[in-house]
C-alpha cells in the first residue's frame, strides 16, 4: 500500500495529474485545482491510503506537478 499525499491550497490546475491518473484525480469545478479523489482534507494536506498497483502512475503524476505538492509515501 502507498499513501498519496497532496498540498491542495499551491495547487496550480495544469492537470498534469489529471492526464495521467484520471481515475485518482479530477479538477474541481469550483476553483480550478485538481482534488485527490478520495482524499481526506487534514490542515491543507489531502491524502489516501490505495494499493501498489496505483503507484507507477502516481509517481509520474508526482513527478510531472510543477509546483511539487504530491508525495507518494510507502505504507
């Protein structure tokens, strides 16, 4: 299991995220931003607990956000 953890309020809305993990991640609407799906809001930090077969495409969706604000923690 992996733990995506995701600073929503620096969120810029390229949708980088978006492209390559469309199940995990959405742009909101409302503001702009793309939203964690399933994540659980704790002080400004998004996150959620999925399984390993989630991890490749996360990790790139990481390493794709310009401003940084994914992190993908091994549980």
């Amino acid at each position: 299991m992996i733990k995506i953890i995701q600073q929503r309020e620096k969120c810029i809305g390229c949708n980088a995220c978006v492209e390559i993990a469309d199940y995990r991640w959405r742009i909101s609407t409302k503001d702009g931003r793309c939203t964690l799906i399933g994540g659980v809001d704790k002080k400004g930090f998004f996150s959620v607990a999925v399984g390993d077969d989630e991890l490749q495409d996360n990790l790139r969706a990481a390493e794709n956000c310009p401003v940084n604000i994914i992190k993908i923690i091994p549980l």
